[in-house]
C-alpha cells in the first residue's frame, strides 16, 4: 500500500517553484533567503531584523506551510514550547545530516532539505516566473491602469487647487497699546 502524500525526496523543482509562488510572500521570501540563496541563519535573521532564535521559528512555520502546499501532512506544533524546540531541530537538521528531530517534524525537514538540494533550479525557475510575470498581458493591462489612476488623481489634484475660492484678504490686526506700567 502506497501513502498518498508525495515523498519529499522526489519533488521536482517546477514543483518546489509552483509551491513557493502559492504561499504567502513573507514566508516564501524566508525559505527563498535561507534555502535556496543558502544564506546563513544568523544573516537571514539579522535581514529581517530578528533575533536567531525568532527567524528559525519563522522559518519552522514557513516550512510547515510548504509541506502543507505540497501534500505533506504536516501539523503545527501544540504549543510554544513545542514550537520552539522544534524550530531548533529543524535548524540542526538543516545544518546536520545526522540530527535528529521526531516523526512529526518529518513532513517539514524532507521538503526543507529537498528545497536547498535544488536550490539552484527553484532560483532559476523563480526568476523565470517573474520574468514571465512581468510580460504577461494581465500585468500590462494592470500597469496602465495603476498610470491612469495616477494620471487622474493628479488632474483632480490640479482642479481643486486651481478652482479653490480665493481667501479674502486678511484685516490688520489692531495695534495694541500698553502703558508704561505694563512693560
């Protein structure tokens, strides 16, 4: 009997791609930095302004939403301290071949380390994508109408400074007198 979920070693990169660009940009954007680009984890940390301890549990939570985008049955963790162990397997694993993390944590370590093992191929795939991205008519169309928007709230602009009632001029105040007691 085969598991219906993918094995993780086998994910090819147009798949690892199409799973990064169906998640949320930040999220992708951790994996991308500290997997694909192999940027190291004090770095990744210090770009997001974060300390180490708080990006690897912002990449534990990036890797359960990749498992998740591509079939695995990954589940979050019961709670904070489970979190934060598992933000620190999940970095060991990712230094160590050797390390060793539960079977829970399983679904989201296999696709993290098939994602560095092809980094190259999803960087290059993502690239294309957003090249493709770019050309794409939809975003043609969607980059003449921000212009437009642009164009006209600035003729808007225009017409109401323009046509703005003139201010009446203003009265001269009166001068006021003091005594020179009051000095």
């Amino acid at each position: 009997m085969t598991s219906p979920a993918p094995d993780a070693s086998r994910l090819s990169p147009p798949a690892l791609t199409a799973a990064l660009r169906a998640m949320e940009p930040r999220p992708s954007a951790m994996l991308l930095h500290r997997l694909v680009e192999g940027r190291p984890l004090e770095a990744c940390a210090a770009f997001y302004g974060v300390s180490v301890e708080a990006f690897s549990v912002l990449l534990l939570r990036a890797g359960v939403a990749l498992a998740r985008e591509v079939g695995l049955p990954a589940r979050e963790p019961a709670g904070e301290d489970e979190e934060s162990a598992w933000a620190r397997m999940l970095s060991e694993a990712l230094a160590r071949e050797d390390a060793r993390f539960p079977a829970a944590l399983v679904p989201v370590v296999e696709p993290c380390r098939r994602l560095r093992e092809v980094g190259a191929e999803v960087a290059a795939g993502m690239e294309a994508a957003a090249r493709e991205d770019a050309a794409s008519p939809h975003r043609r169309r969607e980059d003449w109408l921000r212009r437009l928007a642009v164009a006209a709230l600035l003729a808007l602009t225009a017409y109401l400074y323009l046509s703005r009632p003139e201010e009446p001029p203003r009265r001269p105040r009166p001068p006021v007198h003091t005594t020179p007691d009051q000095r």
